[in-house]
C-alpha cells in the first residue's frame, strides 16, 4: 500500500502539484504550515505543468474575487492609492515574481533588461521609484555569474533612482556552499557575495532556505530567512501518513538539524543518518546508515539538490537496507547533470522540490513534484512592508528567522 492516500475534501490541507499562479489566496498562516487553495485536482503528464493564464502587465483581466485579500490595504495598492510598494523581478525566475505578484494582488513593476553585444547588462526602471519600498526578486540560480550581476545593477538602478528601501528576495542564495573554509587557500565566496549585495545598495536581503544559517552573519544588513519546509510539509500533511511506517532520513551528517526539524513536525517521526565522505566537490561517497529503514517508508530531507550523487546514492543505500519506499525533499533543484537520469532512475517513489528555481521544461519526469513558494515569500513581503504592523501574526508563525 502506498504512503499517501487521498483525503477528504474536508481536509484543513491540499495538495499541490506545479499549479497555475491564481491558485494563491491570501489567507492567514498559523503553525507553520501554508494553507494553499486550489480549485480543482491538478495533473500533469511527466510532472510539466501547464501553461497559467497571468492576469499581469495589462493581461486582459481582472483579478478573480478569490485572490482578494481580506484587507482595506490591498484595494488601496490595487486602486493605486498607495504606491509605496513595488515588486520587480529580474529574468532568473520570473513566473515565479508574478506568482507572489498576483498573491499579493500587485502588479509587477516595468523593467527594461537586455545584454548588449558582448554580454555586459543593461538595467532601466520603466517607472518611478522614488521614496518607495521595493522589492527585487531574483535567484542566483544558474547560470549563477549571469544572475548576481544582473542582481547587483538592479540595486544599483533602484538606489540611483532614490528608492527609500531596497529588499533582494533571493529565493535561491548562490555560493552559499563556500561558507567556510575547509582546507587551506580557499575562499569564503558566501561572505564576498553578501559584501557585493550591500555594497550595491540593498537595505534588507530575504532568502529562503540558506545552505547553513551561518550564512545570514555574512550580511551586515538585516536578513529574513524563510524556509521552505512548511509547503513541503503542507503537500505532505494532505496525505494519510501511517506514522508506524514513517522515517525521515538526513542525507548527510551536516543536515541532522534539518532532518530532525522535519522529522518533529511529521507526527513526530524517527529518524536516520547516511553516513557520507566526500572525495571531492560534487562527488559524494556513502559509507553505512545510522538507523533502523527496514520495512519503512523514508523520506529524506535535504536543503538542495545539484547533480544528486548525495541522495541517489542515499536512496540505495536505504533499498539495500530494506527500505519499502523513498522519498526525497527539497527545497531548491538546482539539477545539474546528471540528476535528472540520477532522479528518475526508479530509485525514488516521488520527488518533490520547489520553485526557488525554475525547473527546465527538459528536466520533467513523471516521479516530480514542484510546489510553490509564492504565498510564503509573497506573504513575507507583506510583513517585511508593513514592519509587522496592523496586527498581523509573528514572524514565527511563517517559520522565519
């Protein structure tokens, strides 16, 4: 019998499956866990999703009564009366800056962005900026170089341009691997990158879902970490789970704390240890397993997946140890080859990651699930706006630091 089995239409929890941007409703978060609302099952063939009809840019519609949140401040943005807030996203990620635009009831700000002849970035802001609160979307996904830069002069546009604040929302925080130094002459590239974001121009940086939480102390600017693991959580909680049945696994001695976070808020589940030595970068070696898998359903829990060694190795691992079926979280799916044949070699029973970074319509299988993060950064920026004002709930009630 499978681990997950449908619920009821009365369930607190729905499912989500690489859905289309409108199904995002403003609503409040409590325990840490997303409420998401989506009109009708969706299904795709090979995990592609379809293709969302955006309501942005003048795109022909008006907002549906669903996505209005309950709140006079909202129709004010919507009605143009308060223009302090702007949203603008750079070319890494846009759908997912509409997503959190429309969640939000916005539109998203004018952008002019192109490469001249030999590659340098152009950045002109097509509309005015002065004494407001903007927002800059933009992952340094890959290509990773291409993507901080072009970061980098949109601050340096929106500060020229007199914006009062200046907020990177960096749903995928490249060099964040280089946090420390584990040998001799090597750099710290995860402090240099913060040094280039503050010294662009940017007032507040909100990541989602650091590699080591280290990394926040590299930014002498103020940082709001936002995990990703209360959608992943919500995806899970809206399926039956026999609890008796249930492991969660850590890929690697460095994601215990992660594993066991998760773990706590999945009924309280077990967990395991892979026993990992790297050789080299991107070259990961499994040793043995701390932890009993056999006759379980594991589920292992990682921050990001690149090429998958590390967790297709697990995931062997784990069969060879009697596990009946093997999951694997992630929040951000770099998918460097070659995860993908790595991924979809039927070591997994499903794969679910995020949209911190737009997944390649060739990257596709049919084990992927691709939730989204939209309503929680977009419900983020709310309160980063609003300095948690108009009695709005915590900081901790969305999981951030």
């Amino acid at each position: 019998m499978s681990l997950f089995h449908s619920v009821s239409s009365t369930s607190s929890f729905t499912s989500l499956r690489s859905f289309p941007i409108h199904s995002f409703p403003r609503t409040s978060l409590q325990n840490a866990v997303v409420r998401c609302k989506v009109i009708e099952p969706l299904k795709f063939q090979n995990g592609k999703p379809s293709q969302s009809e955006l309501l942005l840019n003048g795109g022909g519609g008006s907002i549906p009564s669903f996505l209005m949140p309950p709140n006079a401040r909202v129709k004010d943005l919507v009605n143009g009366n308060d223009t302090r807030l702007r949203i603008f996203s750079g070319t890494a990620n846009l759908s997912l800056a509409q997503e959190i635009a429309c969640y939000m009831g916005l539109e998203l700000g004018k952008i002019k962005i192109k490469r001249f002849a030999d590659g340098e970035i152009y950045v002109q802001l097509q509309e005015s900026v002065r004494g407001c609160d903007v927002f800059l979307v933009q992952p340094t996904c890959p290509p990773a170089n291409e993507n901080l830069m072009e970061l980098l002069i949109m601050i340096d546009a929106c500060r020229r341009a007199s914006a009062k604040n200046i907020t990177a929302v960096i749903p995928y925080f490249g060099y964040a691997r280089a946090d420390r130094k584990t040998q001799g002459r090597e750099s710290i590239a995860a402090k240099l990158v913060a040094n280039l974001i503050t010294e662009a121009g940017a007032n507040r940086v909100l990541a989602c879902d650091l590699h080591s939480g280290q990394s926040m102390g590299y930014f002498d600017i103020p940082v709001d970490h936002v995990y990703g693991q209360p959608v992943i959580l919500d995806y899970l909680a809206s399926k039956t789970i026999c609890s008796d049945d249930l492991v969660v696994v850590s890929p690697d001695v460095g994601g215990v704390a992660r594993a066991r976070s998760f773990a706590k808020k999945l009924s309280d589940a077990p967990l395991a240890i892979v026993d990992k030595r790297r050789q080299g970068h991107n070259v990961a070696e499994v040793m043995n397993l701390i932890g009993d898998v056999k006759g379980k359903v594991a589920v292992m829990v990682d921050d990001m997946i690149d090429t998958a060694g590390t967790i297709a190795k697990g995931a062997a691992l784990l069969h060879q140890e009697g596990a009946r079926e093997v999951y694997a979280c992630s929040t951000h799916a770099v998918f460097s080859p070659p995860a993908i044949e790595r991924l979809s070699s039927g070591l997994f029973q499903e794969v679910i990651i995020t949209n911190t970074i737009p997944v390649a319509e060739q990257n596709y299988f049919p084990q992927l699930t691709v939730l989204s993060v939209a309503n929680l950064l977009g419900e983020t920026v709310w309160r980063v706006h609003d300095d948690c004002s108009g009695g709005i709930e915590p900081y901790s009630s969305l999981g951030i630091d």
